[in-house]
C-alpha cells in the first residue's frame, strides 16, 4: 500500500508540471511570438497600443464652407446674411452652433471661421477650401449643391458630372493643405419640401419673385403638367447630387457624409425663415446643428 501511494501521487504531480510547462510556453508564444519572453504589468500594456482612431468626434477647431444656408440668410432680415446664427460656426445661444457645441462658445469664438458665401455653388467650394485649409482646422463642414439645383431653369442646373469633378477638386484642395482635416457633408436639403410648406404663405411667395430658386420657386402655385415635371427634375438632381457627396466622401477615410440627414429633415413652418419660407430660420438652423453634432460625435472610425 505504502509503495503504490507514493507512486499514485508521483504521477499526477509530473504531469501537472508537464502541462504547466506547456501552458506557459504557449502562453508565451501568443504573447510576443517566438523564444522572447512574454512582458507583464504595464510592459505588457505598453505591448498592446490601441489603434488611433481615423475620426476623433471631439475636434478643436472648424471651418465652414459652403452657401446661404451657412451664412444664415434671411434668418434675421430681409436678403442679408446673419452669421451669428449659422449652424456651423453662429455664436447666439438659441442656435447652439456646431461649433460652440463642440468647443464651448469661448473657443469657437477664436477657433471656428466662416468661409461659406451667399450664392456658392460647388464649384466655388475649392477656393473657399484653400481659405478654410490656410487655418489648418481640425473639422471642415460643407454645405453646397442647393444653388447648383437653383437655377433661372432646369436647363442651367449644374450637370452631375460637373458636380461630381467640383467636389472632387474642393477635396483634393483641402488636402494639399490640411491632410489630416476632418470634413463633415451635409446632404442638399429636400427643396420640394420646401417649396411645398413655403406656398402656403402669400409672404413668402412675393419674396419668391425675388430670384430665389426660380427652378423650383418660380411660379409657385401653378400645378399643371409641366410645372409638376420641371419640379420633380429639379428633385431628382438634388437626389443626384447626394448621391454624388456620398460617394466621393466615402473615399475619403476623414470624410463623414450625414446620411441624407439634412435632406430627410422635415422642415416645418417653425424651422423656415419667416422673411423668405425658403431659408432655415433661427429654429431651423438649429436643427441643422443638432444633426451636424450627432454626426460628427458619433462612435465609429
């Protein structure tokens, strides 16, 4: 009895050491890969970086590109710009500015710049991007193509092609200087939509007669055939210039389309400027900024 015990428990004890042995080295092997040894405590941690994320969601600085609808016109008076309330950089409380909600409204004041023009089109976007780049910003938004899709007629609307190659140029010209800039690009807003919650104010039409968005504004009650078709062409190009943003940003590994959100958005009499019933009012550029800011804070590379 006395012999076949001590063997019985010699057995078990060699091979618990022989498959520790082995744990270990396998461990090992896992760990560091080949003969090296495997490090431990804050070595080990040090082993191991986290990858940098491609899109930080809290950037220090910004600057705006695009047209009207980041100028803040008509928002405040009648066919003037009204920055202090843009979307992207506006410094008055009740927008809530992308800007001022990523940094705070005393950094936005000297970290954030406005470079968007009243009027732009995409082709325009590259010089404002050789602007916007010259600050070195860590965030560029862009808003632009509703002025391509405005045109005196369907005729005059920019081509999808021309588009396309515009957009692409304004890119490229941001990153010849700021390669690291992240950009964020709001899609076209719906302009049928627009027209359509706009028409019920006799205002608003006068206004209309002004030169805005003739393509889709110009006579705003008449509902004939043709009517219907040159709206819905107009419709169309902004779908196709959406696309067009979606794709080309999708190339760019810091660039963040918004999904059609801004497009999507339903604005409502509250949200349209009270002067025009065409531009975003103060209430609508704030919503605008509340997209922006779900957007470029949200998780993800």
């Amino acid at each position: 009895m006395g012999k076949r015990s001590d063997r019985s428990r010699a057995v078990p004890a060699a091979a618990l050491a022989a498959v520790t042995a082995a744990v270990v080295a396998l461990a090992g092997c896992d760990a560091v890969g080949g003969a090296e040894s495997a490090p431990s405590g804050s070595a080990a941690h040090r082993a191991k970086p986290s990858p940098t994320p491609v899109w930080d969601t809290a950037p220090a600085s910004l600057a705006a590109v695009g047209d009207s609808i980041t100028r803040g016109f008509d928002a405040c008076s009648l066919l003037q710009d009204c920055p202090e309330v843009s979307w992207a950089t506006g410094a008055r409380a009740d927008v809530d500015s992308l800007a001022v909600r990523l940094m705070g409204t005393a950094k936005a004041a000297s970290h954030s710049w406005n470079y968007a023009v009243t009027g732009a089109r995409m082709a325009d976007v590259a010089g404002q991007m050789a602007k916007a780049a010259a600050r070195g910003p860590e965030l560029v938004t862009v808003m632009a193509g509703a002025n391509d899709a405005c045109r005196n007629s369907v005729s005059a609307m920019t081509s999808v092609a021309d588009f396309r190659a515009q957009f692409q140029k304004a890119l490229s010209t941001l990153r010849a200087t700021a390669p690291k800039a992240q950009v964020y690009v709001a899609s076209v807003p719906n302009l049928k939509r627009l027209w359509s919650q706009g028409r019920t104010n006799a205002l608003g039409k006068q206004v209309w007669k002004l030169g805005i968005c003739p393509s889709m504004l110009g006579d705003a009650d008449a509902l004939d055939a043709a009517a219907t078709e040159r709206r819905d062409t107009v419709q169309q190009r902004v779908e196709d210039y959406n696309s067009v943003l979606e794709e080309v940003c999708a190339k760019d590994r810091r660039c963040r389309f918004d999904g059609g959100a801004v497009y999507a958005y339903d604005f409502g009499t509250a949200q349209l400027s009270h002067i025009d019933w065409f531009h975003p009012s103060v209430d609508g550029q704030a919503r605008l900024a509340e997209i922006a800011y779900r957007k470029v804070t949200a998780g993800g590379t």
